[in-house]
C-alpha cells in the first residue's frame, strides 16, 4: 500500500525570498592590517559632510524603511555594538551613527533557501469561526543563506469538510526580543552533571540556588563564592562553565500587534549558532491547563543539541535545554498529556530507531526503550517520528518516517498502547505517503517529511515537507487509516 489513503490538497506553501529581518554585517577581519576593516569604515563615515550623510541615510530608509519595523532602532543597536572600534565615538552625529549602523547591516531573507518540516496545532485564537472549522498554528523550518535555519509560522484554517484555507504570508517580521527568564535549578543542576563538572565551585553554586532564579540572583551567587574556592585550578572555568550551561535558557518574546505568521524565532544562543531546525510542537494538556510545548533541534556548526520551548500563547516563548541519554540526537517528539503520571517522549537516542522516553525526577530523558527498528524496505536506512503521538480511541498513533535508497523519505505509522505506549499493538503495512513526482525535485530531493499533525472532525490532518522546496498538506480518514493497520509489531518484509 502507497499513499492510497492519503489525499493530498491542493494548497501549498512556498519559500518567499521577499520575507527579510535585518542582521548585523561586521566587514571580514583582515589579519595583515593593524587596523580591522570595521574601523576604517567607521572612519570613512565620519570623515562625510553632513549633508552627504543626511542624503545617504535618507536614501537608506526610502529605500528599506517600508521592509522593516523600527529601521532607526536596528540601526542604532547596531551602532552601538561597533561603536568601540570608533576612534572618537563622541564626535559622531546622530545621523552619522544611524549611517554607521546603516553600514554594518544587512538583509536576510529567512526562507530563501527552502522551508520544510511542518507540525501544526491549534491556534490560540478560534473566534470568529463556522461551524466544522478550526483555525490552526503552522510551525516551519525556514533557510536561508549558508543553510541557516529559524522558526516560523503559519496560520490556516481547516473545515468544513476538507476545505483548508491558509492566511496570507504578508506583513513585516519581526524576530522575538530576549527577555527576562525564571532559571530552573534541576536543569543546570543535570546540565552540570552530564558534562562531568563536579567539584566544590560547582556544589556551592547549587546549593546556594533557589528552584527558581533569575539571572540577577544567579550572578549574586557567584559572586558571593569564597574567595579559596576561587583560587584553586579549576576555580575560573568552573565558573564559564556555569555561565555558559545556565545561559542555554534563555525566553523571547514578541510584540502584541504583530501576526503569528511575521513572528520569526531566531538563534540567540551559541548552541544554536547555526540553526534551530525541525520544531515539533504539541498543545500538551494536564491539570494546569492546556499550553504549547515544543522540541527543536539547536546547530552550532558541528554539534547537535535538543531543546525544548514552551509558550502558553506563541507570544511569549522559554527555551531550555533537554538532558540525559533519551534527549541525545534529533528527533524527539513529546506526548500531548502524561501517561500513568509520566511524561513521556518518542526519541532516536542512537539515529535510526524510534524509542520511547520518559523524563525522570532530576529532569533527565531516561534511557530510551525500543519501539520500532529499520525493517522494511522503505526504512532500512533509518526511521523517526513524524510528530507528537496523536491520541485515538484505539491508541496512541505514531506518524514515523523511514529512509529508503536514494535517500528517499517516506512516511508510515504505527499503533501504541493507550495505557502502555511502550508497547507497538498495529502498524500500517507499506507506507501512507511517499514523494510522488511533484514532490522529488528541491533543495533536498525525494523527500516527505513532518514534523507533526493533528484530527479534526474525524480526518487527520498532516502537512509536509516536499523536498524542502515546499509544504503541502495531507489528508486521511483517521478511522480508514486504522482499519488499515495489522495486528502487532512490524516484521522484515519487501514493501
């Protein structure tokens, strides 16, 4: 069975180079000079006349004001972090630092180079909808220049029926602003201990933390540290350690007035230097409430690291890191609700076998149990998730991707036990969708890839990732897909 029950829509998202942020743009560093290009320019600027200047940064906001939200703010942000390479700082106009951060800018299109990798869920907002409708949050890995990826939205609504309407992509981004955050001990205690960093610095540190602190807290402690524990060997890179180990939480936020869809999370951690790639998100549910979680993959270049968000609007977002052996490598996908009061997760702790997680009273993903391992034809290379479980009647239902030859992705599924989702009871034979010929060619071929769907009146929604070019939704009769499944486990066969 390929793709037969899978109904493909006619909808598609495609990557619009037209959707830009700013960034800083520091001239290459030239290692045979005394003086780096970023002070020389500086001095060029402000060796202009004033009403060259005056010209030059009218021309700049005619030309990009209309692009960007706050223009002038970016410029002077950007001023002020090069500002110390100025040989006579205090000397520069206004307008000429305006020009100057005009000159160490840059724009970025976020989704120049593809966009891929959907997972949808319910939107915060579902006013103003007919009956069978339901508006929906689209998360999209988003690439750009140098294969840099971010976070960013959609929004669309599904129903009556079939009928699925995505909003237009239109309007200014804005990427989310670093905010204050509430640390939390366990994380940096377990972030600590797998890295091996055990020794009094360390000890002192936590024990002298609340469960909870902010960073004014967390530096007050560290400088309150003896001045003989200081003083030993490993006494100052113990305390970077810290640092940089408490500084992979972080939270961002975004203005109110701006729309999902123009609210772009951008890497703002080293670890994350190089992309946020593949966010899953789930709208999880206990008794607190429901609120938006969510795993991503964080890049710096050579090293991959899980990470988690949560967002009880997708306004506001905290970011922290995951730990211990179920949190090792991409992929993990995190149950809607606890089960049997555990909080569960599906991983591939050793890259190509979908296992289950459950995240123990340290805040560590324990040692993952196997669920599914390479078997058929079309996923002998590897298999993964496809997003969050999605709870059924008859079970949990696990949307999985398998690699095949030619690197070519495919999807499937598979059946876990309500109350006991270490146990596979079904599987779909073969796969439920799988790149046609309109799916094979982009900027990775022969792929189909999800990052997670959901049901809605009865029908299962999956957007997917078409060869990283373009997302195209899916859909399937969730009560056909389950009469499709056979009993039991999946066994080796030829698809």
């Amino acid at each position: 069975m390929t793709g037969i029950l899978a109904v493909r829509q006619d909808v598609t998202l495609t990557s619009d180079p037209r959707r830009v942020i700013v960034k800083l743009f520091v001239p290459g560093e030239d290692a045979a000079v005394v003086r780096t290009r970023a002070g020389a320019l500086i001095d060029r600027v402000a060796h202009l006349d004033d009403e060259e200047v005056d010209r030059l940064l009218r021309d700049t906001f005619d030309r990009f004001g209309a692009r960007h939200r706050d223009l002038a703010g970016t410029f002077q942000h950007h001023y002020d972090l090069v500002r110390h390479r100025a040989a006579r700082a205090e000397d520069l106009s206004s307008a000429s630092r305006l020009l100057v951060g005009a000159y160490f800018s840059h724009e970025y299109a976020v989704e120049a180079a593809a966009l891929c990798n959907p997972s949808m869920v319910a939107h915060p907002d579902q006013t103003q909808l007919s009956v069978g409708q339901l508006r929906v949050a689209v998360s999209l890995r988003q690439i750009g220049e140098g294969h840099l990826s971010s976070i960013g939205f959609a929004t669309a609504v599904l129903g009556p029926g079939r009928q699925l309407t995505v909003t237009e992509r239109s309007g200014l981004l804005a990427v989310g602003q670093r905010t204050g955050v509430r640390h939390r001990r366990d994380l940096l205690v377990s972030g600590m201990a797998e890295e091996d960093c055990d020794n009094e610095v360390t000890a002192t540190v936590l024990n002298a933390l609340p469960d909870r602190y902010d960073e004014a807290t967390f530096e007050r402690v560290l400088g309150g540290l003896p001045p003989d524990l200081l003083s030993r060997s490993t006494g100052l890179s113990t305390l970077e350690h810290l640092r940089r180990t408490n500084a992979g939480s972080y939270a961002t936020a975004f203005p109110a007035e701006t729309a999902l869809h123009e609210r772009v999370l951008w890497p703002a951690t080293p670890a994350e230097s190089n992309g946020m790639e593949d966010a899953r998100f789930v709208r999880f549910t206990d008794e607190s409430g429901p609120v938006y979680r969510a795993t991503y993959t964080a890049y710096d270049g050579r090293n991959v690291g899980t990470r988690a968000l949560v967002s009880t609007d997708l306004r506001r977002f905290e970011m922290t890191p995951m730990r211990g052996p179920g949190a090792r490598n991409k992929g993990i996908a995190l149950f809607p609700r606890t089960v049997g009061g555990r909080h569960l997760a599906l991983c591939r702790a050793d890259g190509e076998t979908i296992g289950l997680t459950v995240l123990d009273t340290e805040s560590r993903w324990q040692r993952p149990i196997p669920l599914h391992a390479p078997q058929d034809s079309w996923e002998l290379i590897q298999v993964g998730n496809c997003g969050s479980p999605i709870e059924t009647e008859a079970g949990w239902l696990v949307l999985t991707h398998g690699v095949g030859p030619m690197r070519r992705y495919a999807i499937g599924a598979l059946l876990l036990d309500l109350h006991r989702p270490e146990r596979v009871v079904a599987h779909l034979p073969g796969v439920l969708l799988s790149p046609e010929r309109s799916d094979r060619d982009g900027y990775v071929p022969n792929v189909v890839y999800s990052c997670g769907g959901l049901v809605h009146d009865r029908e299962l929604w999956l957007p997917y990732g078409a060869s990283d070019a373009r997302v195209g939704f899916a859909t399937v009769p969730v009560a056909a897909l389950l009469a499709a499944m056979v009993a039991g486990p999946a066994h080796a066969r030829s698809e």
